[in-house]
C-alpha cells in the first residue's frame, strides 16, 4: 500500500489523544469525589454490566477513527487487473516427435486440442497469435483477436524434422516488434531490464523436447528479458514415449512418412530438456509448467491465463477506508447507546 498524501497521517495523532484526555478527566473526577459511608450501597445502587460492554464501543470507535485517519493520506493499493493492447504469442512444438502416442492419440493432436481450448477460453479484448516450430520457426497467424481465425490454422499444423525452442522465441519477439513500438526486432542489442516490469505481450512455448538447431534457447531468452517480455514454457509428454504414429494429414509431405516409426522418432530428441525451459522461463520472469498428459496441458494452459495479460495498477482505496471507519464509529455509537439503554431500564 502506498499514500499520495503521507503528511495527511498527523491526524492519526489526534485518535490516542482522546483515551488520554479521558483518563485525565477520569482522575480529576476521582479527585473531586464526594467521600459516602458505605461503598456498597453505591454499589447496590448502580446496575452492573459488564466490562466487555463498555469496552467494545471505545474500541471500535477508536478503530473507526483511525481509519478515517488513514484515508485522509488518500492510500492506494497495487492490484493485477486485465490490460489493453495485450497479446500472447503461442509456440507449439510440431518436430516429429510430436506423433508419440505416449498421449492420446498422439501428443500434436492432444496439444492442438488444448490450443483450442485454450483460445476459446481466453479473454477475447486478448489477441493471439500462432508459432509453429520444429527445423525452423514460422508464424502461422499474427497476433489477432479473430477466433475463427486461430482456431483454423491451428488444425492445419504439420510435423517436420528438427527442434528449434530459440528460433521460435526469436520470431515471436519479432511478431510482436510489428506492432508494439516499445519492443525491438530480435537481433538488436539490449541492455537486460532490471526494473522489474513488463510488456503486456507474453511468450508461451510448448515443446516435447530439446533444442536441436538454431539459436541456443538461453541466448533468445536473454534477447526475450532485454525487451520486457517474460516467456513461459510448458514441457510435455511423458517419459517413455509411445511409437509414432501421425496420420497423413499431420505431417509435411516429402519430409517423412506417415504412421508407425520403427526408429522410434524420426531422429528426434525425445528427451524433454527441463533444464534449459526453466532456466529461459526464469530469465525473462515467466515459469516452467510440466504435462505429461492432455489433461495436465490443459491445466498449464488454464493457468497461465491467469497469469499473462494482466499488469500491476495502483488504485486509490480512499474511499474505502472512510467507509469503514465511518461503520465503525456509528457501530460503535449506537451500541452505546442501545446497552446505556438497558441500564436505563434495569435500573428503574
């Protein structure tokens, strides 16, 4: 919490004034008190109540005070809301061991299925835009708030040779550079930030394995932090993967065959490089997600849109602490006035 006004807190002087300026009176009360020749029919004369009683309403009056106090220096407190002109660029790995059957049918039909989901469910005021890599890296649709759009190109994605985690980053900084002018193209020389914000644009990678060609992940990572753009990355599938088995329309034609692979992954690496995803994700001040199922990756997905698109704002709370302290000194008024009245009335 933060004040606009921090001087304006002098006021919460005045509140421990009062219980003082009570006692004194309380003691010049004890001073000038008339001398009788039986305590206890003094006693017997007031009605008792008890302590609590009288206590409650001076604190609760106290507290109300000090809120009012306290709202007189305008506090402001710095919450997460949704920011405009956001953007998430999401890169899925389409190499050839994306047609383990390790998930069901195949890991590229489970990750195309949680994409989908994926969009459907965010924020549409959010635009998305789509990367698909595997020897190289290639944009598939530029950031757009066009669902159809999206929803389309994904089931068009096809498996290829080769893993390129960096070249992917890359393109998806330059995706980005398009159209904020706040974010360089890839390849210019930036200083890492160090003041801790970000850009509303977010990098999401999902990859089955480790990088193969390319940029190093690690050096497109560092080029990702310079611009203020954190990069989350998902590693998925299990570890033993299942054969391969992609049907016709889910590889590139002439660069391998359809259906099993006796090789058991068309030369790719099949091991996830944990690793190195934590190490780009925690460069750039994203995080690391682990699905070795569909049901996992939808999770991971789900996740992360309550983490991307968002930004810290300060919003003043002033209003809100004159109204509870304003609750509170009445509360405490009219009980008061409410157990003074029972006295009253137990007394005659």
């Amino acid at each position: 919490m933060s004040l606009s006004w921090p001087w304006a807190l002098l006021a919460l002087v005045t509140v421990p004034l009062l219980p003082a300026a009570r006692w004194w009176f309380d003691r010049r009360r004890r001073r000038s008190a008339v001398t009788v020749s039986s305590v206890a029919l003094i006693r017997a004369a007031v009605p008792r109540h008890s302590a609590w009683r009288r206590r409650v309403p001076v604190a609760l009056f106290l507290t109300g005070l000090l809120a009012i106090a306290v709202s007189t220096a305008r506090p402001q407190a710095t919450i997460a809301v949704p920011r405009a002109e956001t953007s998430i660029l999401l890169a899925i790995d389409v190499s050839g061991s994306m047609c383990s059957t390790d998930v069901s049918p195949n890991r590229l039909a489970a990750a195309v299925e949680s994409a989908r989901d994926f969009i459907r469910r965010t924020d549409r005021g959010i635009r998305i835009g789509l990367i698909a890599f595997s020897g190289t890296a290639g944009l598939a649709v530029p950031p757009t708030t066009d669902r159809d759009q999206l929803l389309d190109a994904v089931g068009t994605f096809r498996t290829a040779l080769g893993t390129a985690i960096g070249e992917a980053i890359l393109t998806s900084i330059d995706a980005i550079a398009e159209y904020n002018p706040g974010v360089a193209q890839s390849g210019v020389d930036l200083v890492p930030a160090s003041d801790g914000g970000f850009e509303p644009d977010t990098i999401v990678v999902l990859t089955d394995g480790s990088n193969t060609t390319g940029v190093d992940p690690l050096i497109a990572a560092g080029q990702a932090a310079a611009r203020h753009l954190r990069v989350f990355t998902i590693g998925f599938g299990t570890t033993h993967p299942g054969p391969m088995v992609c049907d016709p329309g889910q590889v590139t034609a002439g660069s391998f065959g359809a259906g099993p692979d006796p090789g058991g992954g068309y030369g790719q690496s099949l091991e996830i490089d944990e690793r190195s995803l934590t190490e780009v994700a925690e460069t750039t001040g994203g995080r690391y997600f682990r699905a070795r199922d569909a049901g996992q990756l939808n999770d991971a997905l789900a996740g992360l849109r309550s983490e991307i698109g968002l930004h810290r704002e300060s919003t003043e709370t002033t209003v809100w602490w004159l109204l509870a302290g304003s609750v509170l000194v009445v509360s405490a008024i009219f009980l008061s006035l409410w157990w003074g009245r029972q006295r009253t009335a137990a007394s005659s």
